[in-house]
C-alpha cells in the first residue's frame, strides 16, 4: 500500500527525497560534458595562476639578485676608484708646512665632500691641517659628515692658562703652540650644536654625545668644559635660560661642565636691580649643585682632585662662586679632602697658580678655613695639620691689604696658642718650600712656575 501524503493522498511519484534525486541525477546526466568542462577548466585556471605567481616570483629573485650583483660592482669599482684618487693625492695630504697648507686645503675639502675619504681619515688630516691653518681645518672639519666626536676632543689641547691660570715657558705648556687649533675645535662644536638645535635633532647626535658617560666627563673636566666653554658662554650672554636647561638635562656629565662654565660666565655687565637678582640665583644654583656634587658618592677621589684643578685654574673668573665649595670641601673628614690636599700641594707649591687668584684663593678660603679648624677642638688634628702645610706655601698678604694682613696675622699668629706641633710644622714648611724653589730637583724644573721674585715671597718663620 502506497504512503499517504500529508493531506492523506499517495503520492503518485514516489517520496520528495526521490524526486529531487532523481532531478539532480537527470540534470548530471543531461550536462555532464558542461560540468566536466567547466571543472576541467576552474583546475587549469587555478593551476595557471599558481604557475604565473611562481614565475613571477623567480623572475623577482632574478631582478634582486642582479640588482645586488650590480650594486656591489659598483660599490667594489667605487672602492677601487677611491683608492686610485687617494693613492694620487696622498703625497699632497702628507706634506707638512704652512707652504703646503692651502694645496692642501684645497684636495681635502674636494675628497671631504665628495664622500671620497673616510670621515675618520678626513679629521685626522684636516688636525694636521690645523697646526698650520686652523681656519682651513674648521672647514674642513664642518664639511665631514658622521664624524666621531670624540676624535676631535682628543685633538682639543689645554694650554696652560686654561690648566694652571698662569703661562710659563717651560716644557708643560709646550700644548700652547696648538692653542689656535683648539680654538677653532671649539668654534666646530659651538656651530654644530647650533646646527643640530635649529633642524631639532636629538642632542645626542651632535656633540654632546661626548658627555653622555659621566665617567668620561670625570676623567676630563677641565677638557670638556674648555670643549663647550664658546657654546654655553654664548647662551649665556643672550640668556638663553631654556637651551642651557636643555643642555645641564641631558645628562649628570653635561651638568657637571654647565656648573662649572658657568660659574665663570659672569659678564660684569651693568644689568637692571630684577635682572641682577635672576642672575644670582642663576650661579647660585649651580654653586649649590657643585658643592654637593664635590662631596657626593658619584664624585670619587679622583674625581674630586680633577675638579679642584680645574676650578683653582679659573677661582678668580668666578667672582665668589667657588668660595663656598672650596671651604666645605677642605673642612671635611680627611678621607674626603685628601685628594683636594694632594692636588692643591704641587699647585701651590710650584708656583702654578696665576698670582692674583692665588691671593684671593689665600684670603676666602685656605686662611678662614684654617681659622675656622682651629677654633673647633673637634676637628681632626692631621686635617689642621694639612691646612697648616698648605698655608704654609703661600706668601703672606700685602700690608696695604689691611683686611687680608690682619687675618694673616691672627691665624698664623694663633697657631703658637693651638700647639707647638703645629707651629713647627709651619716653620718647616715654610722653610723647605723656599728651598725647593730655588733649587728643584731637576725632574721638577719643567713644572716649576716659580721665579726669583715668587720664591723669595714665603720666607716668614713664626716665632715662638
């Protein structure tokens, strides 16, 4: 019996399943050439694409590997090429003379801008350049691109009046004959970090990369405060307050050579009563900042004796501001001021500070400081000892310095009341140094600064 539909009839035509069936069957096998056609066709369609990808693929491999093939040709026939235009004007580079100077000048800048000399050979000749011709070699110089700045920190030479404050002819200062060339170092540096403060570049690019390690900057502070003495004394003079934030920001070492170009920066200019005002707090500031930077952990022995130096050399361009750090620093525990003792000895010893720092170093910092121990029971007695040795060495005050001379007396005279100890300890230094200027070991003549007149000065011998 036939299945009923759902209004209760047969289906004459058997079940829905089997009529669909039965017309996809039919449909297949009425167009199966079409479908067969049409599958063969989608597979080779998909097939020749996949081909096309490949070859396009191959062919792109091909393109970069002759490009590259091509490139290094070229980079290996420019190489070669250089080389043939170096080998031609190197003799012309080797020369030596002011005769030579401007042929010179004139090969170097074309090889320099024409990217045909290596940057770091390109400085190397061009400071050669520089002991003949330091203009030619600022050009030079400013036309290199990529070049290592710390090469040019190392061409940069103190003279003795930025090391000691004080010039003499003897073999220490033999540097000064390269005093121009260092000039012109520092002139590249004050245009370079310009030029990378108007495009905006990040300051590390320029020069100042040269004080980004700390160590680095504590190891030559007295050479990188020189280096960047032209570019911070300008901002200054234009009080560009914001550049010389941005300057001491960029890191502790750029902040140690703003404290101390700074602190000698001072114009003398007449300036309004507010800007005088602003200005004070300006070095006040970083008066501050060096004191507690001189007694801090960062600033280790070594470190501290660096900066004495450089600060001694420069106390008087200071006006005051070197007071205050000098005398704490002396005042401290003996292990914190030996290496300021161990470096102010053969300074004052030998004469090699400039005269009139060396009478204002004596009267606001060495005579108050010892005073200042002595009257204090509880200060060490081998930090007075070494206040007296040093004291010892410096020649006393003019009578028409009334001031001066009246602290003079009441100090040295005091230390016959502090101890005998003390007072012979004075005497004996007083006496020694005076012998050893007028006749120093010959390893010492060449950094004596000392003359007749100067060794004649520290003869007084305090009598019980």
């Amino acid at each position: 019996m036939s299945p009923d539909n759902e209004d209760g009839e047969a289906s004459p035509g058997g079940t829905a399943a089997t009529e669909k069936v039965s017309k996809l069957g039919k449909f297949i096998q009425t167009y199966h050439g079409f479908l067969s056609s049409f599958v063969i066709g989608v597979a080779g369609l998909v097939a020749t694409s996949i081909w096309q990808y490949r070859q396009s693929q191959i062919a792109a491999q091909q393109a970069h590997s002759e490009q590259t093939i091509a490139q290094t040709k070229a980079e290996n026939d420019w190489r070669i090429a250089r080389a043939e235009i170096l080998s031609k004007n190197l003799n012309v580079l080797s020369a030596q003379g002011p005769g030579s100077a401007d042929q010179r000048f004139g090969v170097l800048l074309s090889l320099t801008r024409g990217a045909i000399i290596d940057p770091e050979l390109a400085v190397s000749y061009a400071m050669e350049l520089g002991k003949d011709n330091p203009t030619y070699m600022r050009t030079v110089l400013e036309a290199t691109g990529q070049k290592n700045y710390e090469q040019l920190a190392q061409g940069f030479k103190l003279t003795c009046v930025q090391r000691y404050g004080v010039e003499k002819a003897t073999e220490l200062c033999k540097d000064d004959a390269l005093a121009e060339r260092s000039d012109a170092i520092a002139q590249v540096v004050l245009d370079e970090m310009e030029a990378t403060r108007a495009v905006g570049a990040a300051l590390a690019s320029g020069p100042l990369a040269l004080l980004h390690e700390e160590r680095d900057v504590q190891a030559s502070p007295g050479k990188m405060a020189w280096l960047f003495e032209p570019y911070l004394q300008d901002l200054y003079e234009r009080r560009q307050w914001q550049e010389i934030q941005r300057f001491e920001n960029f890191s502790a070492g750029a902040r140690l050579v703003g404290a101390l170009v700074l602190s000698t920066a001072r114009t003398g200019e007449m300036v309004s009563p507010t800007e005088a005002a602003d200005l004070d707090r300006f070095h006040a500031d970083r008066r501050k900042w060096l004191a507690s930077y001189l007694l801090s952990a960062t600033c280790a022995a070594e470190c501290r004796g660096k900066l004495v130096d450089v600060m001694l050399s420069s106390y008087g361009e200071a006006q005051g501001d070197y007071d205050e750090p000098f005398r704490r620093l002396l005042l401290q525990s003996r292990v914190e001021a030996a290496p300021a003792f161990a470096h102010l000895h053969p300074r004052l010893l030998w004469c090699q500070v400039d005269a009139d720092d060396l009478a204002l170093f004596r009267d606001r910092v060495l005579v108050p400081a010892l005073a200042t121990s002595l009257a204090d029971p509880k200060t060490d007695p081998t930090l007075v000892e070494d206040l007296v040795g040093l004291v010892a060495l410096l020649p006393e005050p003019a009578a028409t310095n009334a001031a001066a001379a009246d602290a003079w007396k009441k100090t040295v005279g005091g230390l016959a009341h502090a101890g005998e100890h003390l007072q012979r300890t004075f005497n004996a230094r007083r006496g020694a140094s005076a012998h050893e200027r007028a006749n120093p070991p010959p390893m010492i003549k060449k950094v004596n600064f000392c003359n007749a007149t100067a060794t004649a000065a520290p003869t007084t011998i305090v009598q019980p």
